[in-house]
C-alpha cells in the first residue's frame, strides 16, 4: 500500500505519493511525470526480451491513484509516451476510452514525438512547453524554466534518483521526489526507467521512493 506525505509549496498544499505522483488539491490535479507508454513494446520490436506486464503495471497503479484522489484533472510534464506508435498505445487508448471524464494536460517532453492527431484522438491537451498555471509552472526540463518572477516549476525528465548508504558498503540507488527552492523533479512514474543521481544543496528536501513507502532522506 502506498503511503503519502504532504508537502507545502507557496502555500498551496500537496501531497506526495509512494506511486509517484503529487496531488495538488486546492487544483484537484494529479501530476506526475515520464510514464515512457510504448517503450517496453519499442524494446521488444527491437528484439529485447521486456515483459509485456510492465505497462499494465504501471496504467493500474495510475487507475489507483485516480480512484484514491479522485483528481479534476492530470498534468503530465512530459514524456507520457516514448517512441512511435505501437501497440501498447491501442492498450492506452483503451484505458483513455474508460477515463473520458478526466482531463489530461501534456507538457510535451522529448521524448513525445507522436503525430498531433494521435494526441486529438485520446483528448490530451497538448502544451509545447509549459503550462503555467497561478504562480505553478509545468514544464519537461526545469533547466529552461523563467523563475525570475517568483514562480515554482515542477518538471521531470532526468528521473532523479538518490543512493542511500548503510552499514558496511551497502547501498540502495532509489527514485525520488527533488524539490529545491525554486523547482521540484517528479520520479519517473514508469518504472522502466533508469535513474539520474541528484545531488541536493542546502534548502532542498529528497523523498526516497521503496516499495511505494516515501522515505524523507534530505
């Protein structure tokens, strides 16, 4: 069971997901970042050996925290597909048929490069490069976000990940939630994915991500 830790930003209330997601509820939106649809089947076309469950995993875990939150609305900051087309797109498309009531905003990230009219057809919201909305801006990479006027960019893109040390040499690299002064770094939601090392400064704060259990590590 996923546990779940309220964060304060700007005086607007969020909570921190185990399942990788954040729920701004003065906005009843659910964001989250990087879910990679397509890239195990882009693996498997490739001749690589990925098992067929790993997106089916990953759509049921956003199924539950849909159903937990009951959220307005989700803003993906990027990368919500992979590559080109293929089948576990028609998987999305049908879970998208089941969840017409809910609005979906994309931040488009690099990796989304499929053709507008995919994006029409499964009633996403397409937005180039950033989606602001109050004081909140939503974009795929932090690095290109205007913070001069005290807004706060919440971003994904680099899969942020951090190595907690214990007795001995032992060491457990995890996903992670990275919020900084000025930004925050979701985890990638899907969980084919590598992980980047952040190195957190004074100020910041680092939510480790085990077996969905949030872990406070910074």
């Amino acid at each position: 069971m996923a546990t779940y830790t309220p964060h304060l930003i700007l005086d607007n209330h969020f909570l921190l997901s185990g399942n990788r997601t954040i729920f701004w509820e003065e906005e009843r939106a659910l964001i989250l970042s990087d879910l990679h649809i397509g890239k195990s089947g882009h693996f498997r076309k490739n001749g690589i050996g990925i098992p067929q469950g790993v997106l089916n995993e990953d759509m049921q875990r956003l199924f539950a925290e849909i159903q937990f939150f009951n959220p307005a609305k989700l803003i993906i900051v990027g990368d919500l597909f992979h590559s080109h087309s293929n089948k576990e797109h028609d998987l999305f498309l049908r879970w998208r048929n089941d969840m017409q009531h809910l609005h979906i905003d994309l931040v488009m990230g690099n990796h989304d490069i499929l053709k507008a009219c995919w994006y029409e057809d499964a009633v996403i919201n397409v937005h180039k490069k950033t989606l602001q909305i109050g004081r909140f801006i939503f974009m795929h990479d932090s690095c290109e976000a205007d913070l001069s006027d005290g807004n706060y960019c919440f971003s994904g893109h680099i899969h942020p990940g951090i190595t907690i040390r214990g007795m001995g040499r032992q060491s457990l690299k995890l996903p992670c939630f990275y919020f900084t002064p000025t930004h925050a770094v979701l985890p990638a939601f899907g969980k084919f994915t590598g992980t980047h090392p952040v190195h957190p400064q004074a100020g910041d704060s680092v939510f480790a991500v085990s077996q969905q259990k949030l872990i406070q590590v910074y």
